[in-house]
C-alpha cells in the first residue's frame, strides 16, 4: 500500500478503546490506520488575521479610507470600558456629582437662606443630584431590562428570547423614557425645604416650577414618540435582516464549516508545509512580510524564491510569537481568545483573496484524491471522515458536486471555494449598505420626530396652539406640491429596499435587456456595473420600482434558446441526427460538468422554404460568472456548427453551389417559338392534373 492510501478517520469522541494511538484535536478523534511515508505532526496551520490585527494598534480605517487615530483621552476611555459595571458607573458618576455637591455644601450652609422667588437654592441643587443620579440609574435599569425578559418570557417559550435583542438595541431610548418620568416626578423635591409652598407632580403655586413641570410633562410623549420611532427602525432592521440574510448566513456558515472539515483532513493527512504542499501553504498564509519578499524578486530580477520564503518565514513567526503572548494572556485574565491556528481562521484568511482561495482548493484536493485519479468521489471523503460521519461526508460532496455527475474536478472545488469567498465578502458590502440605508432612513424619520416634538411643546406651553392649528394646516398645505414628488420617491423607494428587495450586492440581474452587476445600494438609488462596457450606472430605486427586473445570481441552472433556418429539404431522420450528435457531445466526459440536457424543436416551416429550428440548452448552473458563461456557451456554438456540417445539414435554399461556379456552370439553349408553346402547354397540362382536388374527381 502507498503513502496516499492511507486511511484517517476523523471521529466524534467516543469511550471504546481504540488500537491505535488516538490524537485528539478539538473535538476530534483522528486515528491512523497506516502511517508510513508521511507521519502526522501535531503541527497547525497559522492564520494572520489576528497577527495584522494586532499589528494596527490604535488606528481604525473609516469608511473613506482615513486612519483614525485615538488619543490618550480616547485610549484611557477604552481603558474604562474595560472595568466592571460599578467601577465603570463610578467613574461616570462621581465627578458631576461631587461638582453638584460643592454648590449644595455651600447652599446649605454658608448661604442658607439663598433661594429664587422664595425656593431655597438648597432644594434646586439636591433635585439636580437627583435628576443626574436618576439617569444612570434609568440606563441601570434599561441594561437590566433584556436579561429580565429572557428571565420571565424564556421559561415560557425559548423562541421568545431572540427579541432580547432588540430590547437591548433600544436601551437609550428607554433610558431617555425612564430618566424624563424620573425627574417629573422629581420635581416636588425642589420645595421640599419650604414646608409652605404647595408643589405636587400635578401643579405648582411657583410660576418658574410650573413652567418646570410643563416642560418635563412635555418630554414624556416627545420621549415616547422618539421610543416608538426608534422601535420602528430596529423593527425594520430585524425584520429585514432575517427575512433576507438569515438564511445565507446560516449557508454560509454551514458551508464554511464542511470545508473547514476537509481542511483539517488535510494537514492530517500531510502536515502544514510538508515539500508536497509548501508553496501553497505559503500562498494559503501570505501575509505582509510575504508581499515585501515578493517585491523585492521582482526588483532584483531573481528567479528563486528566496526572499519570499525567507519574509514568509519572518511572518510564521510572527504568528508564533503573538499567539504565544496571546495565550498567556488568556491565561491570565481568564478570557476566551480566538486561536489564529485553527481550521476556521485560516479557512477565513485564505478565503478574503484569490489567490490563497485557489491554494486552499488545490491542497485540500490533492492530499484527499486518491492516487491515479483525476477526480474527486463520495467514497474518498467517506474513507477520510470515517463511517461514524458518513452524513456530513454525503453533505460535503453534494456541496461540492453543484452538477450532480457523481464526481468533483479540480476545477468545480476551485469554483466552490472562490464563490464562498466573494458571497462573503458581498454579504458585507450589502449588509453594510442596507445598513447605511436604514440609517438614512432613521435620519429622515428623525425630521419628523422634531416636527412632532415642537408641535408636543407647542400644545403644553402655548393656549392658542389648536387655534392657529388651521393656519398652519393651510401654509402646509400650500407647500405641499413641491413635496409631493419627493415624499413619493421616498416611499416608493422604502417599499422598494425593504419589502420587495429584488438584488444585493454582487447579484447579476437583468434590467431592460441589459445586464447589470449591483455595486451599491442605497435608500434612494442603486449603483449598476454594466457587464459589457464595465461602465457605472446609477438608478433611482423608484425609476426601478416599476421595472421587469430578472435576477440571474438567485436563479437555479438555466437554460438558453437557439433558433436557427435550415433547407426546407432536411428530413426528419437528419433532425433527429442532429439531436443524437448534440446530445453525445454534451454527454462526453470533458461537457458533462457543463450542460444538463437538450432538446430540438422544429417550430415552424415559415414561406415553405425553410425549416425554423430552436435548440434548447440547459447549463449545469445559472449566469452569474459571466466568464464561464462566455465559454460554455463558445464551446456549444462551435459544436453546433460541426454537428450541422457533420450531418449534412444545409442553410435554407440548399446545400448546391451557386450558379455560376466552376462546378455549376450557367449556360442558354435558343428554341423555335412553336416548340416553346408546347413546352408551356404541356407544363400547364401536367400542373392541372397534379391537383390534388381533380384527381379526387371533385
């Protein structure tokens, strides 16, 4: 038996005695039937993602492209974030509030009988320690408020428990509700220390704490309203979120997750940077050091690959070491940190570029295949994952094989991985742009919230607000032709992006004829890469409101009609010909990852000198790769144009040479007038008695 016969299962932990030396790896039971050219290294792969992560310190990249650098003030805030919930409220609340105290300290003793139009400053400077101390203690309460949630309606019902989430989302604008109710009700303490003044929650004899009172009852509908909009957007978000998202993440990540399996088989199989796989294990964890090296080459126009390797190397140990302090770390302050050595971070580094995409497919294929084939099977995954897993391993191959052939190419692997890459990264760019729309979203609706609330204050504080009511109506409604078309674009556009939502980002779609690639989306308009010319276009979301638009990224394999003329002496035995041939072609070994199935339909016979074909072609996948469109459909053209000549299959008016050439020469032959009479007699003579109708003696 060879190297590469060797059997690995990977196994759930299991109590039975194994023969073999198990070697456990998170989870995971390996155990090895036959070692004999390639012994397993307890060695991992190393991913770089945490090491640049590392590497960038303090300085974040904004969404246009600027380094934000934080300050001392900024580091010694994010030093604060990471104390306890008491040491973090200390330190919010003790500084204000000992400043309040040194004024109250002074009222209360010095100038004791300091007061405004007979209320004691006394009163005023304790109800603003109150008013400070409610407001965290509201946000206490609001931070408190989705745990108690999961508390009560989670022994209910588990299902419940997910709209914790949103709770906590709204916890500013419950403490804004909380704090303004708190400090209402708070009033009554400012005149505490004038038994004679009469101040309850309801009224005041003190004009200045009347006015108080209306301003804060004022805020408890205006908080409510900006709750109840803020509950609306994450509602929206939510919503939106899972219905369009929830699904592709949840594939992606299973997806993810198969592939990681076969990874780690992998370097079972054949240790991280053994001479078989060392160059794409380098590709696989290419780093910055690596791309140095790599100019470097180039610029001193070296042929071997030294400074890459050695600045390759420089980087593997860079990765050590900071997994090494990493680790220690851990260990110290007792948190969980996310190991750069895993299947899961190296699948995901390799997966952010094309290049480390294609060297991951190429490894994990070649060190599975058996040797002396060229393909990919069900058994071979079932051989490495073992029996115990042969329900994962059916999963991972009917991920793999998309065109359902029994087998897996190179190729479809390659295509596999690099497709997984770039629906990652576009479900973040579309995430990210739908949630700057729904940001925008929130802005606008805040304008309304403003409106809202200075009509809120208006009722409280002005007596003739209703009688005005009717003026400002009509100014309103004076102006609101010139807002007409705007307010119905936003609507239209809302509907639009967040219920009918027909593309993300990266889907090809098809809009008027023309083919387009979503680049941006955004609450008023979308931004198209043409895939012809490669051009941008932008379209307003409520121009495509009404548009037919066809996306080919959410279609399942596709089909394509061919229609063609062919001589109207073709019989159907050629027709039948023609498919015969057509169909072995897209059957044969190298076509059958490409096309599904065929047919040919003759349609119609047009004037009676031609015959009108359609060829109907179905592809293993849909049209989203344009380049392997491209050459799917190159490929069948030809075929078809060989096939047509193959089975002697001719354009319409014959497959005869034109009058005229040297093999159909054209040439005239003078008759006498009375033989050119008989000649047209008997012509009619014999077209009358051809009739169909005369010689059924009608």
């Amino acid at each position: 038996m060879s190297s590469t016969d060797t059997i690995v299962h990977i196994l759930p932990p299991i109590n039975s005695t194994q023969e073999a030396e198990p070697y456990k790896s998170k989870g995971i039971r390996v155990n090895t039937e036959e070692i004999k050219d390639r012994p397993v290294l307890r060695r991992d792969n190393a991913g770089l993602r945490n090491f640049l992560a590392d590497s960038q310190g303090s300085q974040n990249v904004g969404y246009d492209g600027e380094v934000d650098t934080l300050r001392h003030l900024g580091r010694f805030y994010n030093w604060i974030l990471t104390f306890s919930v008491v040491t973090r409220y200390a330190f919010y609340i003790l500084p204000v509030a000992t400043l309040l105290a040194i004024p109250l300290s002074i009222f209360a003793t010095i100038h004791y009988e300091s007061n405004i139009k007979g209320i004691r400053i006394m009163g005023l400077f304790v109800w603003l320690e109150i008013v400070w101390c409610s407001l965290w203690i509201a946000k206490l309460c609001s931070k408190t408020l989705p745990r108690a949630f999961r508390l009560c309606c989670g022994v209910i019902s588990a299902g419940t428990r997910k709209h914790s989430l949103m709770i906590k989302a709204l916890e500013v604008p419950l403490s804004i509700v909380f704090w303004v109710i708190a400090c209402w009700a708070s009033i009554p303490v400012i005149a505490a220390f004038n038994p004679e003044t009469d101040v309850t929650v309801t009224g005041s004899s003190v004009h200045w704490i009347r006015s108080l009172q209306k301003g804060f009852l004022a805020s408890i509908p205006v908080a409510c309203v900006f709750l109840v909009e803020k509950m609306a957007i994450e509602f929206i978000t939510v919503n939106y979120h899972r219905t369009q998202f929830s699904a592709r993440i949840q594939e992606s990540k299973r997806r993810m997750h198969l592939f990681e399996l076969l990874y780690e088989a992998s370097t079972i199989l054949f240790a991280p940077y053994c001479p078989k796989f060392a160059d794409d294990d380098y590709i696989i964890n290419t780093s910055i050091l690596s791309t140095v090296g790599k100019e470097i080459q180039n610029a001193t126009d070296l042929q071997t690959g030294t400074p890459i390797r050695i600045f390759d190397n420089l980087g593997r140990l860079g990765t050590g070491v900071t997994s090494v302090f990493g680790n220690i770390v851990s260990e110290v302050t007792g948190t969980q940190r996310a190991d750069s050595k895993s299947p899961h971070a190296v699948v995901s580094w390799a997966l952010e570029r094309r290049p480390a995409s294609e060297a991951l497919a190429r490894r994990v294929f070649k060190s599975l295949i058996k040797e002396g084939n060229d393909a990919l099977y069900r058994h071979d995954i079932e051989r490495v994952l073992g029996p115990d897993n042969r329900h994962d391993a059916e999963e991972i191959f009917h991920a793999l094989d998309k065109d359902a052939n029994g087998d897996v190419s190179l190729e479809e692997m390659t295509m596999m991985v690099i497709e997984l890459g770039e629906g990652r990264r576009a479900m973040t760019k579309s995430l990210h742009d739908v949630d700057r729309a729904i940001k925008a979203l929130d802005r606008i609706l805040m304008c309304v919230v403003l409106v809202g609330a200075g009509m809120i204050y208006g009722t409280f504080f002005s007596d003739n607000f209703f009688k005005n009511m009717s003026l400002y109506t009509t100014s309103l409604m004076s102006f609101s032709f010139a807002f007409a078309g705007t307010v119905q674009e936003f609507t239209g556009s809302c509907i639009f992006l967040f219920v009918k939502h027909p593309y993300d980002v990266g889907d090809r779609v098809e809009i008027n004829n023309v083919d387009l690639i979503v680049e941006h989306i955004s609450l008023l308009y979308t931004v198209f890469r043409r895939v012809d010319s490669q051009r941008k276009v932008q379209i307003p979301n409520i121009v495509n409101n009404g548009n037919w638009i066809e996306n080919i990224s959410r279609s399942q394999a596709m089909s394509e009609h061919f229609s063609l003329s062919i001589s109207a002496a073709t019989t159907f035995d050629e027709i039948e010909g023609l498919t015969d041939e057509l169909k072995e072609f897209i059957l044969a070994d190298e076509n059958r990852r490409d096309y599904k199935d065929l047919d040919v339909e003759v349609l119609n016979v047009g004037d009676m000198t031609k015959l009108e074909l359609r060829i109907n072609l179905g592809y293993k996948s849909n049209w989203s790769n344009e380049k392997l469109r491209v050459t799917r459909r190159s490929k069948f053209m030809c075929a078809l144009l060989s096939t047509l000549r193959k089975v002697q299959i001719n354009a319409p008016g014959g497959g005869d040479v034109v009058i005229g050439d040297a093999n159909r020469p054209a040439y005239s032959v003078a008759v006498s007038d009375e033989e050119a009479k008989m000649s047209q007699k008997k012509y009619l003579e014999e077209k009358e008695n051809a009739k169909y109708v005369k010689d059924k003696g009608v």
